[in-house]
C-alpha cells in the first residue's frame, strides 16, 4: 500500500460552500472518512488501482478545506468537486415548523428515483458519499417508513445533501442548505452558520399553508390544519432576515415560493385542482406562470399580507407552486397514518433548475418571466 498523491495540477479557483472561501483546487493529498473513529484519515490505494476502480474510489475521498480566512472549523470536501462546474447552492428559508425540512427530503427522494425526474429525463447521484449515507438513515429512511422528521437542526452551518444532477449533457452539482431559524438569532454565532446565503444561487421560500389560511378557511368552514393557532397574516422575520442577508444584486436570483401542506387545502379552489395534478409531463412555463397566479390570488383573498407575495415581485424571475410533502397530517404518534404521498414536490426545483440555467431551451428562458 502507498500513500494517495496525484499528478494532476490544481484544476481552477473554487469557493467553498460552507466557508465561502476561495482557493486553488489541489487534490494531490486525499482523505478517506473513517466510520469507526469519525475522522479523516489519509487515504491509501495499491499502486495499480487505476480507471474505473481508481474512479470509484475517488468517489469515496475528501480533501480537506485550507480555509484561507481560518474563520470555520475544519471541513472537508469531496475529491471530486474539482471535475465539476461550481455547485448551484439551493437555500431554504421559511419560518419555523413551515415543512422546509420534509419539503427537501420529498425533492432529493424525487431527484435519486422519482418517476416525475425521469419524465422529466433529469438523473441525480450523491457527490458526498459518507453525507449522503447520514442523510439516508437520518432522513430519507424515517421519511420512507412514514415517521415524522426531526426540525432543522441549529448551529450546524453545513449542508444537508450533496448531489450531483444531470439532464442531457448538462450535469451539475447541486447543494441544499436548511436553515434553522434560531440561527438567525444567535449573536454568539454572528451569522456564520448562515453565511451561505452570500453564496445562494437559489432561493427557495417556504410558506405554510395552513398557517397563511386560516382565517380564510374558518369565514368559510373550510377544514384546515388545526396544529396551530398563530394569527394569520403575521410577519414572516425568518424570511425577511435572510432576504436581508443576502448580497447586492439579489433580485437577479432564481426564487421560488412553495406553498407547503397544500394538501390541508383540497377543499378550497383553486388549490384542489393544482394539489391533485400529477408533476410529470413537458415543462411549461405557462403553467407554472398559472399556477403562480392562483397561488398569488389565493394569498391575497385571504388577505395574508404575506412577505410571499411580495417576494414574487421582488425576483426578477420567480414563481409559486402547491406543494404537500407527506400529503397528510401528522398522527399524534409522530407518524402519518396513511404513509406519505408527497404531491408536485418536483414542480419548485423543475422551476429553479429551468431559472438557473440546468434546464436549459426556450421554454427553460421563459420560466418565471
């Protein structure tokens, strides 16, 4: 066994998505993640692995962030993220208990083997390998088995899923990060774990639905989620923090509002007709400009005074969508009684991958216009 070099030069200048630093990518001294102890280790091949076994394992490497400002603890990378173009950083933002985090679990489940994203001839693999295997058992699994999912976690200040996704021959990667509210708030953490949003090349909000409509839902004896009791129409500070956050030039960004629970308004229209469509089929940005106008139409008959709407005017390219995650509420057992029937949960990202560029063609330009 010889110790991991490689002969290749430093590719190009890459930003990291957890610290935000740039540096010249050099992947001559390789790490492999260490199960049993928790720790980088580095990383040993026989002298003759080459080609596809060489190309498999590399998958399986990290290299460690020089952090060039010292300002984060230490992280690591994947090896291969120098083969590929930047990452598009996708953030979530929305107040809290809003379904961010089943929302993303619902799209990455979708993305690795969802039957819309391959109508849609999209293809997605984990970049982070060891990542992707935390993400599975803490997420992806409990989702699968019909188990609530735990809240955003506080404090972490990295990413939750790592993938790389191709349709055609354009292949990217593509990197979620959830925030927890909390994290905005904390002044000993003086906005490190949320410095991504500097470095966000997408936006996605998140709105409850429920939450938005349930003033409208009791004038008309509509049956809406009975979990919570906050009047609504409120302010959303979550949301206006991290518009705040974010660098000059933000209302170029790719946005998208995903109205969430949207299935607790099946009874109310328009909103039955979109929760009950399936989200396979050709992009259309005339739809999704549709969609965007009921979505809209229905906040504003509720008079929700909500920051959604005026997100949509604040984006130059932005649009609205119904989603359900689970498709039911939760069971006081922390289950969901019927499973989870996730609905148009790939609809908001065939939106930002047609706004920022991965979906590409005519009908990609229009989308959010």
């Amino acid at each position: 066994m010889v110790a991991v070099t490689s002969a290749k030069p430093p590719a190009r200048r890459v930003k990291c998505p957890v610290c935000l630093d740039e540096y010249a990518w050099d992947e001559r001294e390789v790490l492999e993640y260490s199960v049993k102890d928790g720790k980088y280790n580095p990383a040993r091949r026989p002298a003759g692995l080459r080609g596809a076994k060489l190309d498999d394992a590399r998958r399986r490497w990290y290299v460690k962030c020089p952090n060039p400002s010292q300002d984060s603890a230490n992280h690591y990378l994947p090896a291969t993220l120098g083969d590929f173009a930047d990452p598009l950083v996708v953030a979530l933002v929305g107040r809290p208990r809003s379904g961010k985090t089943h929302l993303v679990v619902a799209m990455i489940r979708e993305l690795l083997g969802g039957v819309s994203a391959g109508e849609h001839g999209l293809r997605a693999e984990a970049l982070d390998y060891y990542q992707h295997v935390t993400f599975k058992r803490n997420f992806l699994d409990p989702f699968e088995r019909g188990s609530r999912l735990p809240g955003t976690r506080g404090g972490s200040g990295t990413y939750l899923e790592w993938l790389v996704v191709q349709r055609g021959n354009v292949k990217r990667p593509l990197v979620f990060f959830d925030v927890a509210g909390e994290d905005f708030r904390d002044p000993a953490e003086n906005g490190r774990h949320t410095r991504f949003l500097v470095n966000a090349g997408a936006l996605l909000f998140v709105e409850d639905a429920p939450w938005i409509f349930r003033s409208l839902a009791e004038e008309q004896d509509l049956r809406v989620d009975e979990t919570l009791s906050l009047p609504a129409g409120a302010s959303n500070e979550w949301v206006q923090e991290a518009v705040s956050r974010l660098p000059a030039g933000r209302e170029s960004l790719p946005a998208v509002v995903a109205l969430t629970k949207s299935d607790r308004l099946r009874y109310m229209t328009p909103a039955d007709r979109w929760i009950r469509e399936r989200s396979g089929g050709l992009l259309s940005a005339d739809r999704m400009l549709t969609e965007s106008r009921d979505v809209y139409g229905l906040l504003h008959s509720a008079n929700a005074n909500s920051i959604a709407m005026r997100l949509y005017s604040e984006f130059q390219r932005c649009t609205m969508h119904f989603v359900s995650a689970t498709g039911g509420a939760v069971a006081e057992d922390d289950t969901f009684p019927a499973g989870i029937r996730p609905a148009r949960v790939l609809v908001p990202l065939l939106a930002l991958f047609a706004m920022a560029g991965l979906i590409t063609g005519p009908e990609a330009e229009r989308v959010g216009r």
